[in-house]
C-alpha cells in the first residue's frame, strides 16, 4: 500500500503534468481535506520531494487567500543547469542532495541509467572516504564539473 507522502506527490505531479506552462497553484489547507491529512503533511511532501534540487521552484503567500505555486522548470534549459543548480549544489553538498540532482537529471532523460549510477558512485561516501569537513566540499566541486560536462553536450 502506498504511503500518504507518495499518493500526495503523484497527485501534485499528475497536475502538474496536466498543466500549462508545468505551473499549479494549490491551497494547502484543501490538499490536507481532500487526503485527510494535516497541513503539515502537505509541507513534509513539498519541501522532500519538490525541491530545487529535484527540479522545481516554490512559492508560497501566507494568510487567508494564501496558496502555493509550484514550478516545474525545464531543467533542459542550459541556463537553469548552469545558474540554478550550481547555486543549489553551493560550495558544499550532502550525498542525499546530490544524488537527488543526479536522479532529477535521469528522470529528464539528461542522463542515462549507467551515467547515473556512475555519479552516483563517483559521489558515494565510499569514494569519498577522507576526513568528513571536506567530503562535501569535495562532492560539490565534482558534482559541478560533471554539470559542466553536460552543458558542453
């Protein structure tokens, strides 16, 4: 059976996806009634599974008529992968954000299953294995040549 958090991202994918321009608008207070759930729920998924790092940007307006806009931005665009992931991936990254960068990419077909696991593996603890103030310094300099790479494709 699938959980609350999965059944609320494939609805807010599902309009997404049926959207013009990969734009919605929702009020959270009536996403938590119609999954029976509490609002916080609703923010749990947004902030783990429609980030920047996965390839959308959100907005939210607060008090009575507020909503939250979700953004799928075309991470096919050049200047998105150079400006907006770069600043995402920072000067330092976890493995988790990084490796949500990676599957992103993959799910936009920028990436191949192979190139995917490669990174993934490239990035990994494992091959990373040095003091751990530098590991994610280190994982973001790599991660951001290896975007580089993909602009000059």
């Amino acid at each position: 059976m699938a959980r609350v958090s999965d059944i609320i991202e494939d609805f807010i994918k599902s309009l997404i996806k049926d959207a013009e321009n990969d734009i919605i608008e929702i009020q959270r207070n009536e996403l938590a009634q119609y999954f029976n759930c509490s609002p916080s729920q609703i923010n749990y998924v947004l902030s783990t599974r429609f980030s920047n790092e996965k390839g959308y940007y959100i907005e939210s307006k607060r008090g009575g008529g507020g909503y939250i806009k979700i953004i799928k931005v075309n991470i096919n665009n050049d200047s998105y992968l150079e400006n907006t992931i770069m600043e995402t991936i920072g000067d330092s990254i976890t493995k988790s954000k990084a490796y949500s960068i990676i599957d992103n990419f993959y799910e936009e077909k920028l990436i191949n299953e192979r190139e995917k696991n490669l990174m993934k593996t490239a990035l990994s603890d494992r091959a990373l294995n040095i003091i751990t103030p530098y590991k994610n310094k280190i994982r973001a300099n790599i991660l951001k040549d290896m975007v580089l790479v993909l602009l000059r494709e």
